[in-house]
C-alpha cells in the first residue's frame, strides 16, 4: 500500500531561500507569493526527508500519515 | 532520526542567518551527530567566538558560551581542562578561525586537546558585509576586493594536519549525511578533531561572484567535491580545481592533551613525594 | 597558637604562594620579563595540589585560557608584563562584560612598546584603568612590598569572586624582583571567598539576574544550568541584545554599580608618619619604600611629611586621598612615569600638588624625595 506523507511547516522560520523546492525530487514545493514556502502537491511526496534534511530554517517537518 | 528540536533553544527561531545560508543546516547536522554519539546535554559545551559562525550556540541547548573574535579555541582550552568530563565543541569560521585565530588553531591542535572543532567555511567574512576571508578562493570578488582578490587561501585541513591534528576531515553543506558522519567521527576521536565544512554565503559571497540562488550553490559543491576513496584513482590533472572531501587524518599514536597533562602531574606528585614535600 | 612561617621571598614568589591560598587552581601564562617567575612558579605549584597549568601560544590565549576556565567554574590566575598586558586588554573587556571572576598580574616594566624589560616603571597605572575599549569598571591593587604581593594577591582573588570582576594586580620589576622577610600565615587562617552560586532551580536561573549587591548568581557547569553567556550587551538570560537601549543601558549601569556597593571592601591603603603634617607625599607600588624612607628622614628633620600609600589605586579612593590631603598644606606625587595618577589626586584635593616624575628605568630614590620635599 502506497504510505502518505504530510508536510509540517513553520510559516514563521521560513525564509523562502528555494533550498527545498530545489531537492525536491516530486516538485511537491513551491515558493508563494509572501515568500514562504508553500506545500502545492502534497500527494505526490513519497517521504525522501531532502526537503527537512536540508532546510537551514528547521521550518518543514515531514510525518509519515498513519491510517 | 534524532528530533532536532530536543537540542534547539526554539524561542530563539527564526534565527538571524540570511535565507539560504548554510549554517542552520550545518547546524542540524551537528545536533544529530550529538544525538548519534548520544552525549548528554547537560554535560556537553559549545564554545563560539565572533561571527556568523558565533550564531551556532544561541540556538543550540547546551551549556554555551560566545566569547572573542578568534578566541574560542583558546577559552575551550582552559574550559576543557578544567572541566575535562564534559563534552566541549567549537563552531567557527574561516575568518574567526583560520584568520584572526589562526595561531590558536595550529596550536590547539598541535596540543591534541580533546576538543571536536567544526569550521563553517562559507568563504567570506558574511557578518560584517563580505570582506574576504584567508579561505575565500582566489580569485573572487569581496567588498574589499572590488575588482578581484590578490591573496591565495589557505587550505586549513592541511594546516591543521601539519600542526598535528589527530582527526581532520573535510565536507560541504550539500554533503550533509557526510558532514553529519564526520562530525560524529569527530566527538567520538579522542584528542582534537577538526571538521572544515564548505558552506554558502549567498548574501555577501554568492551574489557579488554572480553564483546563482543557494540551491545553485550547493551544486556547485557538489561539482567540485571528490570524495577520498574518488581521489585515488584520479590523476593530477582530474583532480584539479576539486576539493577533496571525507576524512582526511585519523590517527592514534598521539593521547590527548588530558591525558599527558596528568601523566606529568604523576611524575611532579612522585619527584616531590620522594623530595619528602 | 600560630602556624606561621617565616620565608626570605621574592616578590614574584609571594605572589604565586598567595594565588595557591586564595584557591587559583588554574594558571595560563605566556613568558615574559620580569613576570616570569609567576609563570615558573604556578607550574612548579600547580600540579602539586590539583591544578592546571598552560604555557598558551600567546598573551592572548591565555588570557582566553584563564577566562575560559573560570567560566567553568575555577580560580583563575594569568601573569605578564607591559606589551604582554596590551595584547590582554581585549580578555580583561571579555571577562568584565561576561562577570567571569580572574586575576590578571602586570609586573611593570619600562615601556613604551618593549621599552626596558628588565627595569622598573609605573607606565600601566592608566593602561590597567582603561586599557580596553569601553565603558567597563575595573579593580586595580598595587603591592609595595613582598608581603603586600602575598596579601593583595588573596584580597584581589576574593574581590574578584565576590564581585564577580577582573581584578588587575599592578606589580612592577622592583616589587616583583626584591627579596625580604615575609611571615607567611597558616593557610587555614586566611579569609577566602568563593563566588556565590544560585539557590534558584534551572528554570528559573537566569545567568545574569542580579542580586540586591548587582552582583549575579554562577551556577555548576555540566548540571541541568545549561544557558548562554555572551560578550554583546546580553539580556539577564545571557543573549544577545545588542540593539536594545535599554538593556544596554541597565547592565552598564549594573556592572559598575556591583563596584560602587563593594566599594569599602575594595579600598586599601596604608598612612605612615605624624598626625600632624604639612607634606603628603602621595604613592604606590615600588616608590612607597623610597617615600617611606625619605619621610623618616624629613620628620627628624622637623619637615613634617606623611605618607599616603595607596593600595587600591582603581576605582581611584578619591575621598581617602581627599580626607589625607585635607590635612597637609601640599601634595606631592612621586610616580616612575611622567605623571599618570597625579591628575587623579589633583581631583581630589584643592591643595597644591607637586609631581616627581622619572621615565629612565631607574627607581625613585628617597634622596630625590627627600630634596623635593625640602623645596616644597
């Protein structure tokens, strides 16, 4: 069964550098208008954790979605 | 994987690093490389001097102590020996470290002390508007260097090999589960360990020298890393221009500085018991 | 019964025993003349009874050294000369904006820059003051004599735990370098003061939360008190507030209130000669044994001469040398520099204040005191 993932984001820490849109390997991630993060796709993260790994704001957290 | 945020001080987020910088996620790095070696928080020190590197222990939630510009070395020094049971550590930069504190990183780790240093490289003296730095490559545009830099930098892994480094190791901040790795390596080494990692200043570095968005950065990192293991079946002329990455020093044959300062004080204790003092 | 001993000591000797009293149980020092004999001695000492000593790569490293190692809790003790004391300036700022309690000896020598390394001079008394930028307090003690090293040496060890405060020992080549007589008392008799530590639990305790004497509370390292320390201007929980007017504005004031309300506790210095007097000779350091000798001579004379000798010549005891001066018809200030603390005594008094001054690396003789008081 395919596993769902939900993204966990610190609106507040975000500084919008692109870091994780950049490694994101599902483009799940974009910048939005206000600069910050923002989650466009969330059905198509399959968990890699680059996004949480490499953000230099500790703002995105990722969580397995348990059913 | 360990909760990064057991270890940060989140009242002090957002932290004042600019968008993009590296430090944050070579600051996570650490803190899952503390978590790995499982050292306890009360027990452990982090030791900074001036800079953007100084920043590293107002977030992280160990005793901490942000001292002079190139200094922290030296305050580590006399903290460590006389506290020798915790756990010390010291964030720095190129400039606060191979700079201004240069004499105390050759002697520290000629010392061996036990001491797990990690030197943010980010290439530029980034708090104070882009000076640049002993470690900003030749050449490169600075706000002191308008047209281009005239000194050639250091290599500060070879430096510290040469003054009798113990551990030394080298990683980038798009090599992070590498970097995390090395510094793990680093705390477990006993006697002075010293991990250089090459990171992103896109504020005052990457934008003057038309280096793209911090993402592009890191790419570039990862274009001119060679690993050790890559390195050796790589000839002269393919290696150059790279920055080779991965541990680069671990040897044993020397004890920490502790450990041979107590050896003495045996032999003062045995010379003076026999004087009849 | 007493316990004390009677030694032939150098200055510089006293000194070492007095910081091994006092608990100093970790020295850094870099080797410089005509200090060295504090350095030789605490790494002769200081492993013998549990303690750490460093020979750093340089002056300021070791003044990193002994901060550091007080921030972890212990006595801390580090020892130069004139150039050496210059390259120090930034630790004694650190350790004043921090409240990291350490000790630091200039045995003065000629200067300027390497000026006379092996002769006396008083050229540091407004170094030691404001030798590091900003607008930090300071405790400065002056020795005169072997035994005064001893004693002051334990006196500055206590104020500086007390108050929590780097606290400068001005020695010079003379004090430092003469042999005499010194009866040295029963260790378990001397007066010793630790830093106070906090009774709060660790998530109340903020490392710069003050007492009613401005003073704050240390708590134990490698406990549950993890918190920051930094040199910016910093809130009471130790980081940076480096923009913020008011924060700044209240800890500046405090650290040089902690001295204003230990200020009777700082404040030494000794009188010697009549009640009645029409000269005060005003002195420190070395100098005070030439004016010693040269105010006997004066008095047997039938020039009534006193004098006063200042023992803690920072925070500047104005009102005892206001008080003394008061009472003589003139002031004079002999000093081996050209004139450095005798505006300070000019502040002090509206009586009229003479200088002798040399700047030759030679000592002021009490001949040369006793001709200028016959003028005076």
């Amino acid at each position: 069964m395919k596993k769902e993932f939900r993204l966990l984001v610190q609106e507040a820490w975000c500084k919008g550098c692109g870091i994780c849109v950049g490694f994101c390997p599902q483009k799940v991630l974009g910048i939005a208008v206000n600069g910050k993060l923002s989650v466009n796709h969330p059905e198509l993260c399959i968990g890699c954790g680059q996004c949480q790994l490499r953000c230099p704001d500790f703002a995105i957290k990722v969580e397995e979605v348990k059913k | 994987m360990a909760n990064v945020m057991d270890y940060i001080r989140q009242d002090k987020l957002p932290h004042i690093w600019c968008a993009g910088c590296g430090d944050g996620t070579i600051a996570g790095a650490m803190i899952r490389a503390i978590d790995a070696c499982g050292l306890d928080k009360n027990n452990t020190a982090l030791i900074t001097g001036i800079g953007c590197s100084a920043r590293f222990n107002n977030i992280m939630d160990f005793h901490t102590f942000q001292t002079a510009h190139g200094r922290a070395l030296s305050y580590a020094t006399g903290f460590k020996m006389m506290k020798p049971e915790m756990d010390v550590l010291v964030a720095t930069g190129d400039g606060d470290g191979a700079g201004i504190g240069g004499n105390h990183l050759i002697h520290t780790a000629r010392r061996n002390i036990d001491i797990t240093v990690v030197m943010i490289n980010n290439q530029i003296y980034g708090m104070t508007g882009g000076q640049y730095s002993p470690m900003t490559p030749y050449p490169s545009l600075a706000s002191t260097a308008q047209y281009s830099t005239f000194e050639y930098p250091f290599d500060v892994c070879e430096l510290v090999k040469a003054s009798g480094a113990t551990y030394v190791a080298r990683s980038t901040t798009y090599h992070i589960n590498l970097t995390q790795k090395l510094i793990e390596n680093a705390i477990r080494h006993k006697g002075f360990s010293f991990v250089e990692v090459i990171s992103q200043c896109p504020t005052n570095f990457g934008k003057r020298n038309k280096m793209g968005s911090p993402y592009d950065m890191l790419m570039m990192q990862k274009e001119m890393a060679v690993t050790v293991q890559q390195a050796q079946s790589m000839s002269e002329e393919e290696l150059k221009g790279k920055v080779l990455i991965g541990e680069l020093v671990n040897r044993t044959d020397r004890k920490p500085f502790d450990e041979v300062y107590y050896e003495m004080v045996q032999k003062a204790l045995k010379k003076k018991g026999a004087e009849g003092r | 019964m007493s316990n004390s001993t009677v030694r032939f000591m150098q200055g510089n000797e006293a000194l070492v025993e007095g910081a091994i009293v006092a608990g100093a149980r970790f020295f850094a020092g870099y080797p410089i003349t005509p200090a060295s004999e504090i350095t030789e001695g605490m790494s002769a000492r200081l492993p013998l009874v549990g303690g750490v000593f460093l020979q750093m790569e340089d002056e300021i490293a070791s003044m990193g050294a002994a901060i550091g190692a007080s921030m972890a809790g212990g006595k801390c003790l580090t020892a130069t000369s004139g150039p050496g004391f210059s390259l120090k300036q930034e630790g004694i700022g650190i350790a004043s904006m921090m409240e990291i309690p350490v000790v630091i000896v200039d045995v003065m020598r000629g200067g300027p820059a390497s000026g006379m390394s092996t002769l006396p001079s008083q050229m540091d008394v407004m170094q030691a003051r404001w030798g590091c930028h900003g607008d930090h307090p300071i405790i400065v003690l002056s020795p005169a004599t072997v035994t005064e090293c001893y004693e002051l040496t334990i006196k500055a060890f206590n104020l500086s735990e007390l108050i929590r405060q780097p606290v400068i020992l001005l020695s010079d080549a003379i004090v430092g370098h003469l042999r005499e007589r010194i009866e040295l008392p029963d260790p378990s008799t001397v007066k010793i003061i630790n830093r106070k530590m906090t009774d709060k639990p660790p998530e109340e305790y903020a490392p710069f939360a003050a007492g009613e004497d401005a003073v704050p509370f240390f708590a134990e390292r490698g406990t549950a008190y993890r918190y920051h320390m930094c040199s910016n201007v910093h809130t009471e929980q130790g980081f940076p507030a480096d923009t913020n007017n008011e924060v700044a504005a209240k800890l500046i004031t405090r650290l040089h209130r902690k001295l204003e309300n230990y200020a009777d506790e700082i404040t030494c210095y000794q009188f010697f000669g009549p009640k009645d007097y029409d000269v005060l000779i005003v002195s420190y350091g070395c100098v005070t044994r030439a004016a010693k000798d040269a105010e006997k001579v004066l008095n047997e004379e039938g020039k009534a001469t006193a004098v006063l000798q200042l023992q803690s010549l920072w925070p500047f005891p104005r009102a005892i040398v206001a008080d003394y001066a008061a009472r003589a018809g003139k002031v004079l200030m002999p000093e081996i520099n050209l004139g450095q603390l005798i505006d300070q005594v000019r502040l002090a008094t509206d009586r009229p204040v003479e200088g002798l001054n040399r700047c030759d690396g030679a000592e002021i003789t009490p001949r040369q005191i006793i001709e200028k008081v016959r003028e005076m």
